[in-house]
C-alpha cells in the first residue's frame, strides 16, 4: 500500500472513531474509504478490516464514558454478549442475502429518525420524568441488541445512531447516557462480527490494527467532547451524521 493511501486511511479512521463515540455512523465514513484505496478489496474482508478499528475505538469510547456516566452492567454487559452472538449471526447470513435491498430500508429508516428528532426537539435533551419500569428495560435493551447487533454484522453503517435513538426514544434516556450505553453494546456487536469474519479469513490485521490505533484518538476525543458539550451538542452531530448517511446511501444506490 502506498504513502498516499496510509496518508487517506489514517485521517478517515480517526474521524470514524470521532463520528462513532458521538453518534455511531463511522462506517459510512471508513468503509467507502477503504474501497477507494483498495478497489478490489472483497467487501466482507473490508467489513471484517473496519471491525478491527471499530471494536478498538468502542471500547475506548465506553471507558471514556464509564468514568464519567453511570454505567448499569448487570444489564448491559448480557446486552453486549446478545449483540456479539446476533452480529456473528448477521456476518454469517451476508453471503445468502441481497445487500440491494438493505439500503433502501436504511434510508428510509434514517429519514424517518431525522424526522422524528427534528420535530420532538425535547428527545434526548432530558431524561424521562417517569422512567421505564424495570422490565420493559431490559425488553428494550435485550431486542435492540439482537435486532441491532444483527443489522451490524449485515451491513454495519449507523448501528449505534440505531441504538442511540432506539435508547432515547423507547426508554427516555438522556442523548449522553443512551451514547454511552450504546458504545457497551456496539462494543459486543464488533466483537462478535470480528471473530466470524476473522475466523474466515476476511481481516488484514495489518491495516485493521494500524487503524485502529487512529480510530481510539478519535473515540476518546469524540466521548470527551459529548461528555463535556452534552445532549443539545450530540442531538446536532446526531442531525448532521443521519442527513450525511441519507445521502451518502442514496449516493451508493443510485448514483
């Protein structure tokens, strides 16, 4: 790979782990990165590359997050082990499904979640005045993280914006606190898509880790920032990353 590539790579894998510890959608940024540099790269080994940096860069988000954010492990590390399985699960199904037909379902997702954030302006800004009964808690975060954890292993791009609006607008959940527990099971969903994809030979480890290292800077500079600018800072970045991915999938599909 040449000066030219690393020197393309590198800055488009710290701004993914910025983008990603924010709001999720890092992919959409690393992803197309990685086919532009290496235009005969199979897309699963460029999915099963990409994992590498995004599990390294989510766990630099979720420690970042830990130390300031309460964290509840009991019930979001069982989270995380239910994503891992269900991304491995979706990484496994990519070769028997049309991937045609997943962008256009994205698209229509994500305009409907910009919607939705535009004009219910105070989702995310505060927590619920009546929080969620224990046990539709745990519903929300156990199917979030096998529905969502599944479409990360299918496809990837916005699976933490996914969880982040599916936290704060399910659940109530403050827009920090939702992006803090997403990153726990973003982290679960990597991992389990990392370890299918790299036990079927589809991972440069070289480039992976090498972006990876980038990635961490930007996810530690991404949380440090939601934590220290709040909700009203990632609800905006939120708006912005959703409209980008809009039209960065619309331009995939059909331009």
């Amino acid at each position: 790979m040449e000066f030219a590539d690393w020197a393309v790579l590198i800055p488009a894998a710290t701004a993914a782990g910025w983008v990603d510890a924010v709001v999720g959608g890092g992919g959409l940024i690393i992803l197309p990165t990685l086919f532009l540099v290496a235009p005969t790269i199979a897309p699963q080994t460029a999915l099963g590359t990409n994992k590498i940096a995004a599990f390294c860069g989510t766990s630099a988000a979720t420690v970042t997050f830990a130390r300031k954010v309460p964290m509840r492990w009991r019930l979001l590390l069982p989270a995380a082990l239910i994503a891992a399985v269900a991304a491995g699960l979706g990484s496994a199904a990519v070769g028997l499904i049309d991937r045609r037909y997943f962008i256009p379902i994205v698209m229509v997702v994500l305009v409907g979640v910009a919607i939705f954030v535009t004009a219910r302006p105070s989702i995310g800004i505060t927590m619920a005045t009546h929080p969620p009964t224990r046990r539709k808690t745990i519903l929300v975060v156990a199917l979030a993280a096998g529905l969502i954890g599944t479409y990360d292993g299918l496809l990837g791009p916005g699976t933490g914006t996914f969880l982040i609006i599916s936290f704060a607008t399910l659940l109530g959940t403050e827009f920090v606190r939702a992006a803090a527990m997403a990153k726990v099971i973003n982290c679960g969903s990597n991992l389990g898509s990392l370890i299918f994809l790299g036990a079927t030979g589809h991972v440069i480890w070289s480039l992976g880790l090498a972006m990876a290292a980038a990635n961490i800077v930007g996810a530690i500079v991404g949380s440090r920032m939601a934590l220290a600018r709040g909700a009203g800072f990632v609800r905006v970045v939120l708006l912005v990353v959703v409209v980008g991915m809009v039209i960065r999938l619309g331009w995939q599909q059909f331009g």
